[in-house]
C-alpha cells in the first residue's frame, strides 16, 4: 500500500534554532501534502496544505514566515520551522495523496520536536 | 463551518467486550467522515472512511462505523476488544471540494483491560 515517509522522527534543537522536515510519499505521486500539528493530549491541526511547484496556504493563526514549506517535487514536501521556540515544541504530521481521483490520506509518522 | 465532537475523552473495556467510540459531526456539505487510529508516538492510520455510499462501513480490525445523518452521527463500534486495539482513536471529516483538509475531533482514548 502507498506509504509516507517522515524524517526524522524525533529532533532536539536549541532555542532560535531552525529544524527542516521532510515529508516524502514513497510509491505515489502527491500533488498536495498537509501539514498537521499535534500538541500534548490535543487533536491535530491542520497548519498547512502544500501544492506541489507553488506557494504553500496556510491556515489562520499559522506564520507563514516561521513555518517555511516547500513542495519541490511530486513526492517530497518540506516544513522548516525558523528560528524555533520552546512553544513550537509539538508532534507535526504530514499527510498526503495521490494524484489520483479520490484516493485516501496517507499520513507520515510524525515527528516529534522538543525545543530546549 | 464545519465542526466533529467526539464525546468521550476516554473509554475503558475489558478485553472481549463490545467498543463503542462516538462521534458527532457538524457540516453544511455533505460529509466524508473518517476514523484514524494513532499509537503513542505514530503517525495516523486509517480504519475506514464513509463517502455517501452505504452507511454501515467496514473496516480493518473488526471495525465498523454506522453513519446516521438525522443524527449526524459516525460511531466506530466493534464487537469484540482486543488488547491490540488499545490506543488513540480520531474521528475526522472533509467536506466541500478540499478532499484533503481534514477537520479532526479531540480523540478519545481507548484503555482494554485483561
């Protein structure tokens, strides 16, 4: 079955700096991926929807300029959170879908980032 | 707007006893309603999904979910628990032509005792 990979899985980083990401579907083409964010005992939110070869939208209340996505590909999109904070600490999940009609979300693993 | 309420927070079984998890949904499309299930530390994986064809949906691990649109309800039943099942459950929905922006409840956990 169609499979997403997300790297890595767990990151430790220092306060202002900046941790990249990577969300790669394996054996699809996604020309969207989705970015969630998980915080402690909480549901995910959807942060952002990633286009493939355009600019990322994203959902009210998230910085676009702090959370950098970049769809380059057909298979790999990118979240780079900038100059990361304590509060950014959080569970991000990636999901995407393949091109064709209909087809189901296939979701990452998730990484789980800590900012000290 | 659209809005899903999963109406308990946790639910607690012994192992070969029914499970039900409930699930409310709010939305001004016609719905695709979802249940995800996470392990601690895992990614989401889908458990089966209604797409306005028959309303009593199948799906893996001897889950099933039944969606009643008078009472705007999806809940994800199963006759019998497993330890194996013990985990986070999301119930989610998409509506209007965003296929994929999902809109996820608050979970409900779910704890099978021996």
């Amino acid at each position: 079955g169609a499979v997403v990979s997300q790297h890595p899985s767990r990151v430790i980083c220092k306060s202002g700096t900046s941790v990249k990401i990577e969300c790669r579907s394996l054996d699809f083409q996604a020309t969207t991926m989705f970015w969630y964010r998980q915080f402690p005992k909480q549901s995910l939110m959807l942060m952002a929807t990633s286009n493939e070869g355009s600019k990322a939208t994203y959902e009210q209340g998230v910085e676009k300029d702090k959370f950098l996505i970049n769809h380059a590909s057909l298979t790999l999109s990118t979240l780079t959170v900038t100059s990361a904070h304590p509060e950014d600490s959080s569970f991000y999940i990636c999901s995407a879908r393949d091109r064709a009609y209909n087809s189901p979300l296939h979701f990452g693993n998730g990484t789980r980032l800590t900012v000290t | 707007a659209q809005s899903v309420t999963q109406l308990d927070s946790h639910v607690s079984v012994s192992e070969g006893t029914p499970v039900l998890l409930r699930c409310n949904y709010s939305s001004s499309y016609s719905p695709s309603l979802f249940w995800y299930v996470q392990h601690p530390n895992k990614g989401l994986q889908l458990l089966l999904k209604y797409t306005s064809a028959a309303t009593l949906v199948k799906g893996i691990n001897g889950f099933e979910a039944e969606f009643k649109k008078s009472e705007t309800s999806f809940h994800l039943t199963k006759p019998s628990a497993h330890m194996s099942d013990a985990a986070e459950y999301f119930c989610a929905l998409a509506g209007g032509t965003s296929y994929g922006k999902l809109t996820f409840g608050q979970g409900t956990i779910l704890t099978v005792h021996p």
